[in-house]
C-alpha cells in the first residue's frame, strides 16, 4: 500500500477478541495506529491493553454496529483523534442462535443476523465514509465467509457449511452489498472487498474451527494492504478468489 505506515489509521469492528483482535494486532504491527472496535468496555479496554503492551498503537472505539448512535459517536471520535481513515475493517458479526433449518428458524434470527452482519457494515461504513475519503489510499474489508458462497452452497460435493438460514445467507446478503459499494465507488480511490477468514477455533462456534484466530486474519491483512491497482468487489481467501 502506498502510505507511510505509522500514519496509517485503521478501525477494526468486533476487535476486542477472536479474528477481530488478531487483525488488530497483525495492522498494528505494521506500526499502523489501531481503533480497536467493540461494544462491551470491560473486554475493548482490555484489548486495547495488551495491544499496547505488545508494542501496538492502539485506542478503543465503543461501538455497536446495530445502533445508530454510537457509530455515529465512533466516526465523530476518529474524526476529531485523525481526521481522516485509511482502512475500515468490517468484522464485527455473529452466527445466529439455533435451529437454523429453514423449516424451523425463528424469523428473529434471521433478523438479527441481517442487523448485524449486513445492516450494520452498511451503517458504520456509510459513517466512515466520509473520513475515507479524506485517506490517499483507503481500503475496505467486509469479513465475509465461503459459506455465503452461492455456488459452493449449489454444487454437490462442494457444499460448504451446515444448512443456515441466518447465518449463510446473511453473508451472501452481505456479499452481494459488497459488490454494490465497488460498483458505486469505482471511480474513487477506494477499494472495497470481501475475505473469508476460513474456519477459526472461536467461540462463534465453540472454537471448534481448525485453524487459529491469527490464521483467520490473513485475508483481512492482506486486503487491507492491497496496492493501489488492486482488485474491487472481489471476494477472496488465503487461496485467491472464491466463487460468489
């Protein structure tokens, strides 16, 4: 990317734990300054500790996704600390309570799912926005998963996931939202794309997941760092592209 990193401003959302702490730490060890994401203040400052205690310039941001006010208060603070913001990592999510077979979900799930996964990266990015446009070089990254994938959800043999009818289709939602924001912002300088982090041991799934937290974050580094003729509206993992 070309900046100067120990400029470089980053908000990462549902960083106080799991993937979400692991990007923090990987961005700010790039000698970025870390907005460190999070609605629950015991857990956020804690996180913003031991960032700062691994060398990390880090500083925590209240923030709630689903709520208006408190992402407008999250922009307002990264307002007046940088004025500007060079990367806006979406990550903050959740998986929904189950059943999620179709035929039994509660429509509330389905719900929450949407406000969060989807609804949400839509109102903090329209709020970051505007601090984005003011970067030489901004980035996007929707934290998205292969099980949002509609044609490895299609193929048999391929499938990818248990059947969810919160969960996986919130990220297809939000994948199909991603590639809207890159057909509308093409002729700036932004770059917007989507990265799976793989299965990751967390307690969204009762760290069941195969891989490591740290192993997650990769994608998300890797697209938050692209070039400046990198790739838009693109969705990816540690293996290239995924098919949507």
């Amino acid at each position: 990317m070309d900046r100067m990193s120990e400029n470089t401003i980053a908000l990462v959302t549902g960083a106080n734990k799991g993937i979400g702490y692991e990007i923090a730490a990987g961005l700010g060890a790039l000698g970025w300054t870390i907005g460190v994401g999070a609605r629950d203040e015991k857990r956020r400052e804690e996180a913003v500790g031991k960032l700062c205690a691994a060398g990390v310039n880090a500083f925590g941001v209240p923030l709630d996704v689903t709520d208006d006010a408190s992402v407008t208060a999250a922009a307002r603070m990264i307002d007046d600390r940088a004025g500007r913001l060079d990367v806006l990592v979406n990550n903050a999510g959740i998986t929904g309570s189950a059943p999620q077979a179709p035929t039994e979900v509660d429509p509330a799930t389905v719900r929450n799912a949407v406000e969060t996964n989807v609804i949400g990266v839509i109102r903090v990015t329209n709020a970051m926005l505007p601090l984005l446009h003011r970067s030489a070089s901004p980035r996007i990254v929707n934290m998205s998963s292969t099980v949002g994938s509609l044609t490895r959800q299609s193929t048999p043999g391929h499938e990818t996931g248990p059947i969810s009818a919160a969960y996986s289709p919130s990220k297809s939602f939000l994948n199909a939202v991603t590639i809207q924001y890159a057909k509308e912002l093409h002729d700036t300088n932004i770059l917007i794309n989507a990265g799976c982090p793989g299965y990751c041991a967390t307690d969204l799934n009762g760290f069941r997941g195969f891989r490591t937290p740290a192993q997650g974050a990769a994608i998300a580094i890797h697209l938050a760092t692209l070039p400046d003729d990198g790739p838009s509206g693109g969705f990816f993992d540690d293996a290239g592209v995924v098919p949507w």
